[in-house]
C-alpha cells in the first residue's frame, strides 16, 4: 500500500532561456499541482500554480511562456509530459499567483483540423496509423482491427477522426480500448494494461463514493428507417429490432445513410439495445488517496460502499496538494 505522505511531487518547467527550474512544496514554488486524463478528450492536462516571487531579478512567470517543456514527477518517475498551453495569472489581495496550464502532444490532434479519405478495405490500424504519420506522431498500437467502409473526413479535427475509427472497431468487436500519450508516442491498447490492480477500501484509502440508478437509458425496441431523399413524407421502416421488452416499449430510430448497408445499421441497433438493455448505474466521481502512476483505461477494485467489484478508470484527477485523486469508474462486467 502506498503511503501517501511520504509522495514527493516535483515539476520541472524548461524556461524560454533553456534553463530547468523545479517546483515543489520544499522551495515553496508550487502552490498547487493536479493533472491527470480527462473523460472527454484524448490529451492529458496538468495544472500548476506558482507564487508571484521574482526569479534572477524579474517575476518567475515572465520566464514561461507557451510551448515550454514541463514535466510533473512523483517519487522521481514521471507521470506527465507535455507543454505550457496557456496561464493565467490571478491577484486577491496579497495572494497572487500564475496558473500554467498544460498538454501533452495528443492536445495538437484535438485542437488541428485536416481532411482525408480511405477506400473501403483499409484496417483500423492503417487508418490510425496513417493519421499519425500525417501529422508526425509516432504510435503504438497493440488493440485489434476491423476493416471499414470507405471513410472520409473532409475537415474534421483529427482527434475526432481517430475515435470515430476507433469507435467503429470497438462497435464490431464488442470490446473498448484506450488512446493516451505516454513514453513519448500515442498508444491505442486495450483496458487494463496496469500490472498491479490497486484496491481502495472504506475507512482505509477510499474517502467519498456516491452511486444513483436511474432507467433514463433504457431502450427496449430500434426501427431503422430507410434511406430517402424525399422530405415531403414520413420515412418508411425497413427493420424494427425488438429486445427485453421487460421495461416496457421505449424506442430509439436509426436513420441509414448512404455509406450504410442494412447489416451495419442492424448491427449499431443491436448494440444499442445492448448497452441500453438495463437501467443504467451512475457512479459519480470518486475520491480516494493517491497512486500518481493510475491512467485513463487502467482496472480498479474498489471495496467501499455499495461499490464492490472491479472498475474501469475512464478518467482521472490527481491532486498534490491534497495527495488525492478523483475518478469517474465504469463496471469492468458492465
């Protein structure tokens, strides 16, 4: 069990003038430090706040501009890399301090548009493969493959573009994986690559849960409507997938494009009734001590509450200053 008192976090900023600086509480130059992956997105986000002092004469944030280096350490291993995307700097009174806010490169994907086509026939990995030679960023890929119909981006960022690849694999498959930044490359893996299965339990290292159940997601019944031009009429239906109706008769539509075959559109109804089958178990956000090296897509065990089984990581906080986490948890059965 990690002893979180004993975490020593440290950030390292290279300054405009090539210099590397450390921040931590013993030089008492960080003043607050999270990061970690957030739910929406690809791309990793740190925070860090350092006290207005001056530094060689002028303020310390003079000296940090955007795209500097910026490396976040716990008990010397890193656990972020990225750059300085933007900060903000903030005065109350006598506390004044800067907020730098940072990436890694997976932010360039998000925030970059480009258009591309493939030909029906390509393999997932090609797809995203090729995206990332495009735009020069190296990749490890270690999931699995289908081959797509033809797809084509016609300026869509490109984060978005490797999802939607990536979701239709996941679609046909029936199993999910990961994309993060780490040991500089994008890695698209399956869930659960963490060796060592962290436990949190009540009165132990798990401080706050709260889960709710709710039938808001349910459907029981999907009509997949046929492809039409015409706008003047109701479009007809060509296929009503029908599953437990034990929650009653709740329908959803599924409107078939031109790139879309009968099969596919069956298949996505089929998946929707899937997910969808069961009132839906909302956990919200957990609090529990820190393990600063827990990523997006790592597994869990949590034995606290009415929380006691294995969960996926789809997104997680970490604190320094409260040497606490936050994470958002799927059921790994789910």
């Amino acid at each position: 069990m990690i002893d979180v008192r004993k975490i020593h976090y440290d950030v390292a900023i290279t300054l405009k003038d090539g210099e590397v600086v450390r921040l931590n509480r013993h030089n008492k130059l960080l003043l607050g430090l999270t990061w970690g992956d957030e739910g929406r997105g690809i791309a990793a986000r740190a925070n860090i706040e350092i006290p207005q002092v001056k530094y060689k004469g002028k303020w310390l944030s003079n000296y940090v501009a955007v795209m500097c280096p910026v490396q976040v350490f716990a008990d010397g291993e890193v656990v972020f890399e990225g750059t300085v995307w933007y900060w903000n700097y903030d005065s109350r009174n006598s506390d004044r301090r800067t907020t730098i806010v940072c990436y890694d490169r997976l932010k360039f994907l998000m925030n970059s548009e480009d258009a591309v086509y493939y030909t029906a026939g390509q393999s997932t990995q090609f797809i995203i493969g090729d995206i990332c030679r495009r735009h020069n960023i190296p990749l490890h890929y270690n999931w699995e493959s289908i081959v797509h119909e033809r797809l084509m981006f016609n300026g869509r960022r490109i984060a978005e573009m490797i999802m939607e690849t990536i979701r239709e694999a996941e679609l046909e498959r029936g199993r999910t994986c990961v994309v993060l930044w780490r040991n500089g490359r994008m890695e698209v893996v399956r869930k659960g690559q963490n060796r060592d299965v962290y436990v949190f339990e009540a009165e132990r290292n798990a401080i706050r849960t709260r889960d709710r159940i709710s039938m808001d997601n349910v459907v029981t019944r999907v009509k997949i409507v046929a492809r039409t031009t015409r706008t003047d009429i109701i479009s007809p239906i060509e296929e009503t997938v029908v599953g437990d109706l034990r929650f009653g008769e709740i329908t959803r539509f599924i409107r078939r494009t031109q790139d879309t075959t009968i099969e596919r559109a069956r298949a996505e109804a089929n998946e929707m009734l899937s997910e969808n089958r069961n009132p839906e178990r909302i956990i919200s956000p957990v609090e529990v001590a820190d393990v600063p090296a827990l990523r997006k897509g790592d597994v869990v065990l949590m034995k606290a509450g009415s929380l006691a089984e294995r969960y996926w990581v789809k997104s997680v906080t970490h604190n320094a200053v409260r040497r606490r986490m936050t994470m958002e948890l799927e059921p790994v059965n789910n």
